[in-house]
C-alpha cells in the first residue's frame, strides 16, 4: 500500500513563535493522484507546501517522498543536522511554482530551464538543453526559448516555471496559487495547462482558490482552517456536501 503513494505526511507541525501555524497534519497523496488544497487566507496553505520541500523547517512530523524519508523533524540541532543530506537529496524531487517570482530575470527562459538540472541535478549543458528544449517543445512554448522574463506575460512567466521544475523530472509537484497574481485573461491559459500535466498522470497538490478548476481537476480536495486539515476528500463530495460548517461558510464566500 505505502510503496504507492507519492507523498506521506505524518503529525507534521510548524510553529511561528507561539502561533501554531500548522497542527497535526497527515496527508497521504498516491502516485498520479491531484489534491486541490483550500482554505481561507492565513489557514497555513503555503506553509504546509513549504515545510514539504523543506523550505520551513517543520517542529514536528515525518515526511516520505516516493516511500523514501525525506525528512523528520526532531528538536535539537544534531538531528537537524543528521537529516540535512537527506533534505538535499529529496528537495530536487519535489517540483514547486509559486504564485509570482518564479523565474531568474536576468536569465533568458532556456537558461532558466538549464541552469538547475545542470547545478542540481549534475547534467550535462547538452542534457540539459536537449531536455528544455523537448520540454518546452512539449508545452507548447519553444518559440519563448530566448526570451527575458520581462518579454513575457504573466501567464506564460507561469508556464516557463511550470516548464522549469518538469525539466528536474519531479515525483510530485506542487502548485502554491499558481493563478492567483495573473490578470483574469491569462488564468485558462496556466489552468489548461495543470489540466493537461493531471491527465499526464503527474502528481500534483494544488492550493488554488480556482473552484471550478479544482472539482473538474482535482481527485481530492482537502479543506485547512486555521493550521488543521478540516476536511478531505473526493471533490464532488467535498464541494457538494460539505460536513463542516467552516468549510460550508467558506465555500458560500467564494463560490
Ligand atoms: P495561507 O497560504 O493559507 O494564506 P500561510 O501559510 O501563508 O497561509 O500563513 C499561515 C500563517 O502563518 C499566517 O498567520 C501567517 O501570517 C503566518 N506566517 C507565515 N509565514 C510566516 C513567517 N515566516 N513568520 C511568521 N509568521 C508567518
Ligand atoms: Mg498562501
């Protein structure tokens, strides 16, 4: 059973000073599942997908990538220490896009899409080109290839970085609001996209305040508030019949 999931989440908790940011979080995601995470603004979304990739250090908790330790969190620096090299070698195994700022301004997109699997994944320069050249080929987006981020528009900035971390052949991807800084125009083009790398079998958690997205999308919806899973399960049922009157309320303010 657990040799199928991609990700496993146990007790994970994460602290800002004395605010409880993240609370006893388990989450299970299998291989080629999509899990569209929801919740008001401030309900820890973020956090929770950066204590994944390590990016925040979480207080507590246990976390497996492709049925591999990626990291446990313990107190006291020794151990800290000790599950630094783990980190490093899963981090690279975790694809994330962020809202904005995805990509390196002074690079052109090819080299955006070189540098890290040539620094991180030790390829070759001609590995590494043939692969953006094929991924962006892939995504529709090979005439970008020259181009300075600033040429582009935000919704193709999103598909470069969606490009970018595919090229470091991720075992799942995550997606912090990926849509939400677009003009409302550019947002089909970022969702089309999601929707296509979902039917590749890609597995995918998404935070997206997208509704419509995540029902036709997402496998899982899993609802937060205030640090906590709340809620978790198939999209239909979770949007349709919320048992939860957080998750009810929410739903009613944003639908
Ligand atoms: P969401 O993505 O769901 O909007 P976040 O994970 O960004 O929520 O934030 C959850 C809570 O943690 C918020 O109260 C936020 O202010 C706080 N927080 C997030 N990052 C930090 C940080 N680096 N230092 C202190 N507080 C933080
Ligand atoms: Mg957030």
């Amino acid at each position: 059973m657990k040799q199928d999931l991609a990700l496993s989440v146990s007790g994970l908790a994460k602290s800002f000073r004395r605010d409880r940011v993240l609370d006893d979080i388990y989450l299970d995601v299998s291989k080629g599942e999509v899990v569209a995470v929801i919740g008001p603004s401030g309900c820890g979304k973020s956090t929770l997908l950066r204590c994944l990739t390590w990016l925040e250090q979480p207080d507590q908790g246990f976390i497996e990538v492709d049925g591999k330790p990626f990291g446990r969190a313990l107190t006291g620096d020794t151990v800290r220490h000790q599950s630094r090299r783990a980190i490093d070698a899963m981090r690279p195994r975790i694809g994330m896009v962020f809202q904005q700022l995805n990509l390196w301004p002074h690079m052109s997109v090819r080299e955006n899409i070189v540098r890290p699997q040539m620094v991180v994944l030790r390829r070759t320069r001609e590995a590494a080109e043939a692969r953006a050249a094929a991924q962006l080929a892939g995504l529709g987006l090979a005439d970008l290839a020259e181009r300075y981020p600033y040429a582009l528009s935000g919704g193709q900035k999103q598909r470069v970085a969606i490009a970018r971390a595919l090229a470091m052949d991720p075992a799942l991807m995550l997606f912090d609001e990926p849509t939400s800084a677009l003009d409302p125009e550019l947002i089909g083009e970022v969702l089309a996209l999601l929707r296509d790398l979902a039917a590749t079998g890609m597995t995918m958690i998404v935070v997206t305040h997208e509704i419509g997205f995540a029902r036709q999308v997402a496998d899982r919806i899993v609802f937060m508030d205030a640090g906590r899973i709340v809620e978790d399960g198939p999209a239909r049922k979770v949007l349709d019949s919320p048992s939860d009157p957080r998750l009810a309320s929410f739903l009613s303010l944003i639908q």
